[in-house]
C-alpha cells in the first residue's frame, strides 16, 4: 500500500507532472495548428472536397478521442466487473497455459514481469471461481490498437487517393490533345471498343469475356482509345452542347469529392472490427484466411469495371450491326444493382480491411512479440503481408483509376459535376425555389 501511494499523483514532483503535461499539451497544439493551417492551404487553392475530407478527418479523430475518453473513465467499473473462469475460458486467441510449475519455460520474463506488476496494481476483488472481465493491461492494448487501427487507415487511404491520383493525371495529355483539335470526333469509328468484341466473335461469350475482363485488370486497364470513347460517349450524354468540356478535371473533382467518403470509418466497419475480433480463436487462423477478402474483392471489383468496358463495346457493335450511330451510351444497368456508388463501398470496405490486417500485425508485434501465439507461424505472416502490399499496389494504379472513369458511364453525372461554389449556388437556387413555390401555394 505504501508503494501505491508513493506512485500516485500526490507523491510525484511537481516538476514532473508540469513537464508531461507541457509535452502533451504542445504536441496537441502542434497539431490542431497543423491541421487549421493545411486547411486553409487547401481552401486558398480552392480545393473544397480536400478541405471537406480534411474535415471528416478531424471528426474521426474527435471520435477517437472519444474512444480513448470512454475507455480511461469506464476502465475502473469494467476491471471490477467478474465472470465465471468457464466464461472465461472459451473463444481464447491463444491456447491457456494450465501448468503452474517451471514458470521460466510456461512464460516469457517480460510477460511474468507484466503480469506481477499488473498483480501489485489491481486488487484481487473477485471471489474465488471468478476472474475479472477484462484487465486494466488488455484494455490498454485494447485501446493502442483501435489508435493504430484508425490511423493505419487514414495513411493507407491517402497512399491510395494520391498513387490513383497521379495515374489519373497521366490521362491529362490526352484530354489535352482532344481539347486542342476542338473536334469531338462524334462519327469516327470507336478504334478500341468497337474492335475489342468484333474482332473475335466468340469473345461474346459471358465466361470468356468475364475471363479476359479478369485479366485486362492486370495490364493497360485504361488505354487511350478507352478514355476518348468513355469521354465522347459521357459529353453525349451529359453536355452535347459543349464537345470542348474538360472530361479529365471533372473526373478529378469526383476523386476529391469520392476521398471524402473514403477516408472516414463508418459504423458498419466499427461493426466488422467487432467481429473481426470475436473470430480470433486459436486454431482458427482467422487472420490468415481473411486476408485473402479484401484481395477477391479487388480483383472481382476490378473485373466487373473491365467486364462493364466490354459491355459497352458489345453495345457499340450491336448498333453498327444495325446502321445506327456507333456511340457509348452511359447507364446504371451496366452496374450491379442499377447502382454505380456500390462499387465506391467495395473500395472504401477492401481498403479498410487491408487497413486492419496490416495493423493489426504491427499491434501485435509492438505489443506482444514476434514470437507470439497470435502471430502465428512464420507460413502464416509472410502470404498475409503479401496479400496486403498487393492489394494496396493494384487498388491504387488500377482499379481505382478504373472506377474513376468507368462510373461515370452511370445514367446521371456525379457530384464533382459543377466545382463547390456553383454546387452550393445551384443548391441554394433550387432551395429558394421550392420555398418561393410553396408561399405561392
């Protein structure tokens, strides 16, 4: 009891708790600075659905902070609250050690030295045939690892925008050369998609035209002669009016505006870190198996964006077999479910689940040991570490490209249509009208 009191707050010198608390205090504000500065960065640049994101950043970091709040008040009543050892017992992430004797070779000296401090601080308050619900030392990894998890997220989601973003820009040179001719070469032939099915005839097969969408994913997912057929079939569609229409920079506005989504963490995959963890039960090897969710899929997500490309192409041909004007015709009923925006779920979900494998192997590592049960062997990490740098490569240079352009050959034009200012005036306007047309009612 004497050595409690002497580590408590009230036998610390002084000098001590104002040092911690300067530290804490000027990192806090370093940041919150940082972030109020690169906020007005972005609005002086006019990057509104940047600045946007940067919001829903700071409201996923409040939200943290909420988390850690919760758990440092609520970590005294749950460490008192008891359940049977049987409970306890069960769904363990690692095989329990039921012999007392030759502690040196049960336990590693680190963990023996955890588990006696841990000892020495918390209270046996439980009766005999019952254990606490949870310690104060696994609430505290508990808690590290929904940090990192968030964190991990935000790096992997802004690698993806930006590697994505840099090989959208690589299209720029072509908008620029249609651009500069002033013509929208409406009646010239469709070179890539027009020829890609009526080359061969038994590419109109369903199974061989899913088979060589697969595989197109790998390799020149986007080539030239796709991105002026998109572009002249979209500007049909969308502005007849004006075949001059800067196809390239609204695709980027709709990446910045689709970043927003992206980088926050929705309460549905709250729900998949919930049960993600209640999978993790010895013998299982439940990490190692979903590693593979997030690579299946990409790669479906990918072959489904090729297989729409394809679709489009048959459309094509199927017009000019006909005599008509051989033109893509954007529509949702290319998409599953008639719904383009599913595909930007998949992405934010593989993303997030890549997000957590990596993670949660740092976690682990950090906190308990290369060598720990729940790492499993070495034939475990190596396929799951893999899996995760190649589903953050092809997800950021092709199939996020591909989603770029190819959702936009959905029966209505995205958000980033207009930039943010005409946005919220047109919004405005229609609000106003709506309201003057009710008072005249």
């Amino acid at each position: 009891m004497a050595a409690e009191d002497e580590s408590s707050l009230e036998y610390t010198s002084t000098w001590i708790v104002a040092s911690v608390c300067s530290v804490i205090v000027l990192v806090s504000f370093a940041a919150e600075r940082g972030l109020h500065h690169l906020g007005k960065i972005l609005l002086r640049k006019n990057q509104d659905a940047l600045y946007e994101a940067l919001q829903k950043l700071k409201e996923e970091l409040m939200l943290l902070g909420f988390i850690s709040l919760l758990l440092t008040v609520v970590q005294g009543p749950i460490t008192k609250i008891c359940i049977p050892e049987d409970a306890a017992s069960h769904m363990l992430p690692c095989k329990m050690r039921t012999t007392t004797h030759h502690v040196s070779e049960t336990y590693h000296p680190q963990t023996i030295g955890k588990r006696l401090l841990l000892a020495a601080e918390t209270p046996q308050h439980c009766p005999q045939g019952k254990v606490p619900l949870l310690s104060l030392e696994a609430l505290h990894h508990l808690h590290i690892f929904i940090f990192v998890l968030a964190v991990v997220h935000v790096i992997f989601c802004v690698t993806t925008m930006v590697l994505g973003g840099a090989k959208i820009r690589q299209w720029k040179r072509w908008e620029t050369e249609i651009r500069d001719k002033h013509t929208s070469r409406r009646n010239e032939p469709i070179p890539e998609l027009a020829t890609r099915q009526e080359s061969v005839h038994w590419r109109k097969s369903a199974i061989v035209s899913w088979m060589l969408s697969f595989f197109k994913q790998f390799y020149a997912s986007v080539t030239k002669s796709d991105y002026i057929t998109m572009r002249e079939g979209f500007i049909a569609a969308h502005c007849p009016s004006n075949p001059t229409f800067d196809f390239h920079d609204y695709m980027m506005r709709t990446l910045e505006v689709d970043f927003k989504k992206v980088v926050g963490i929705s309460w549905y995959l709250w729900l998949f870190v919930v049960f993600f963890l209640l999978l993790n039960v010895e013998g299982w090897h439940t990490y190692f198996w979903l590693a593979f969710l997030p690579l299946i899929l990409l790669l479906l997500v990918g072959a489904k964006l090729q297989h729409i490309i394809a679709r489009l192409a048959q459309a094509v041909d199927d017009e000019k077999a006909k005599g008509n004007e051989a033109r893509v015709k954007p529509s949702d009923e290319h998409f599953w479910f008639h719904r383009p925006n599913i595909i930007l779920y998949l992405i934010h979900f593989i993303l997030f689940q890549n997000s957590f494998e990596i993670a949660f192997f740092f976690w682990i590592w950090s906190t308990y040991g290369f060598d720990s049960c729940i790492m499993e062997k070495l034939g475990y990490i190596i396929p799951r570490l893999i899996m995760g740098v190649l589903v953050q490569v092809l997800c950021s240079y092709s199939t996020l490209p591909l989603y770029v352009i190819v959702t936009q050959m959905g029966s209505m034009f995205k958000e980033g249509m207009f930039n943010q200012q005409l946005h919220l005036s047109l919004i405005g306007w229609a609000s106003g009208a709506k309201g003057g047309g009710s008072s005249i009612e």
